[in-house]
C-alpha cells in the first residue's frame, strides 16, 4: 500500500517545456524554431487570414445556419443507465420516473430545460413509465417494448 508522501507520477507521464532561445547547444538555439528572416521571425505578426489587405476568404463566403440566440440547455439520459439505477435501488420503477425522481437518484445534477430520453439499447423487460420533455425514437420503442409508456412535453411528431 502506497503512502501519500510516496506518490508519483508515473515515468514518462509529464514532459517539462521545451526553452527555446537557451543556446545553440540546446537545439532550438538561435533563430528559437522561427526559420530565418523575415516577418514571421518578428513578434506580432499576424499574417494567416491576412491577404494584402483584400477582403479575406472567410469573410467573403456567405454565413450558413441559424445560431439560436437562447438555445435550450437539455439533460440527455441514456435509458440503459436508468436501469442501472433502478437496479441499485435509487429509482423506483413502480413510480413515474420524472425530473425530480431523476435529480433525487443522481441521474441528473440538476435540471436545465427539460430532460431528454436517448438510446435504444441496455432496457430490460421491466416496465417503467417515464414523464420527460422529450424521448428518442429508438428510446421510446425500447420503454413500449418492455411495457413502459413515455409521456412527454414535446410533440413525438416535431422530430
């Protein structure tokens, strides 16, 4: 049994920093690994994206997508974890498995926007009804499979 004075890194688990500038015999000596002359053997250079001043590439290509100015923060739970908890105990699977049994068995740290049900595969036969925002799919088909039945806030049609 090791003691706490007694532990250590593993051998060859961290590198110190290569200094550069320390030398010629250090090997990164002289010009410090920044090639000859030039602007980019200087400090403050600021040259890729940079073209002589004419608009650069990324700014001429068209911007893409929609970046939602609030976006929903989701708690995604795998369905084979839940098992896992209903099979130590903390979750009942004869209640209504909603936010709060979630947070109480600490499935979830917290609530955010609502909880989402993924995944397809590690459910048992058990039956469970869950009462979440939002379930997957192959989540949902899984809980039915076994007998369960999923209830949700979202709409199962707004996939």
């Amino acid at each position: 049994m090791t003691r706490l004075n007694e532990l250590r890194d593993n051998p060859g688990s961290s590198k110190s920093r290569i200094r550069i500038g320390r030398g010629i015999g250090s090997g990164k000596g002289k010009t410090g690994g920044r090639g000859g002359k030039g602007q980019t053997a200087r400090s403050g250079v600021a040259i890729n994206g940079f073209e002589g001043g004419q608009m650069p590439l990324h700014m001429r290509m068209p911007k893409r997508g929609f970046n939602a100015y609030n976006p929903s923060k989701w708690n995604a739970v795998r369905i084979d974890r839940i098992q896992g908890y209903i099979d130590s105990g903390k979750l009942d699977a004869k209640q209504v498995i909603d936010t709060d049994a979630l947070v109480a068995a600490g499935v979830i740290r917290r609530a955010k926007d609502g909880v989402r049900l993924i995944g397809s595969e590690g459910f048992t036969t058990q039956k469970v009804s869950f009462k979440v925002d939002y379930a997957t799919k192959g989540a949902r088909e899984a809980i039915e499979a076994a007998g369960g039945k999923v209830e949700m806030a979202v709409d199962a049609s707004a996939e």
